[in-house]
C-alpha cells in the first residue's frame, strides 16, 4: 500500500506541463506535455517540421519547462540577431522581470546569493532536484536536507520556481 506522501510526490512528478511552440512547425500552437518531454517530442506533437524548417539548428535533445516558447526557424531567416546558445530553437521562459532566483534553474553560486544558502545547502539543493525532480513549489524547498523554516522564511522572498 502506498503511503500518502509517496502518493503526492509521485502525482507531482507527473504533472503536465505547457509549452508554446511557433514557427515552422505543422500545427503551432500550445501543448500539455509530460515534464520530461524534450523539443523533439513537442515537434512531434505539433505535426513535425514544415518543409521550410531549418531543422539542422535545432537541439531536439533539450529539456522543455513549463511556459516555455520554442520558435523553430525557417532555413530563410536571418538568424544573425539570435544570440549565441539560442540558435534553432529561441527557448523562452515566462514573460518577468523578476530578479528572483529559480530554484529549478540555478546553479550552485546563483544559490550560494541567496540568504543563508553556503556551498554544501547549494549542493544539497541541487541534489534534491537531480533526485525529485523540478520544485513544484518554493515551500519545497523545506524537504532539502538543512532547510529549515528559519533559513526557509529569510529566504522565501528571494526564491521562485
């Protein structure tokens, strides 16, 4: 028998997420897709490539987050203004202009910036999220070994997932 904890942290393992999917593409347009989906799922998703697409500048292996905006160019466009790491598929988070830290994105130092965070929390961070998957919620945060409500309240303004 599966005991209730384990039953809401397996539910929120598989949680949809969405994603905006444009250009040269067959079908563009929004979808549900499960959290581990990758650009090459979405395309599928949306009908595959149009005969245009430019599909050699595209990175089918990389991870798609929730909101995210994937444009898959067209071989006549001019890609000269997309900055470097963005070529083929333009990924884009939600629209902010938050300065608050991604507990799903960060990197050990952009942790270590938050209040209370040193190197080993950062590290202990980063493994919760390698072994459960994406924060679901900053409140999560508290699961992670050495996160107590003290660090988690002088912190919790400073975070986002």
């Amino acid at each position: 028998m599966m005991s209730e904890t384990s039953q809401t942290e397996i539910s929120s393992e598989l949680l949809p997420i969405y994603a905006d999917i444009k250009g040269a593409v067959v079908r563009p347009g929004m979808y549900q897709i499960p959290q581990n989906a990758r650009v090459l799922d979405l395309v599928n998703m949306a009908g595959g490539f149009t005969a245009e697409a430019a599909q050699n500048q595209v990175n089918f292996s990389q991870m798609v987050e929730d909101q995210m905006v994937i444009y898959v160019p067209t071989s006549a466009e001019d890609l000269s203004e997309w900055q470097e790491g963005q070529l083929g598929v333009r990924a884009e988070g939600p629209a902010t202009t938050s300065t608050k830290v991604n507990l799903n994105k960060a990197d050990s130092s952009e942790l270590q910036q938050l209040n209370g965070i040193g190197e080993k929390k950062a590290a202990a961070i980063i493994a919760y999220r390698q072994e459960n998957g994406s924060f679901n919620s900053v409140e999560e945060l508290k699961k992670v070994s050495g996160i107590g409500d003290k660090i988690f309240d002088n912190l919790k303004d400073e975070i986002e997932v």
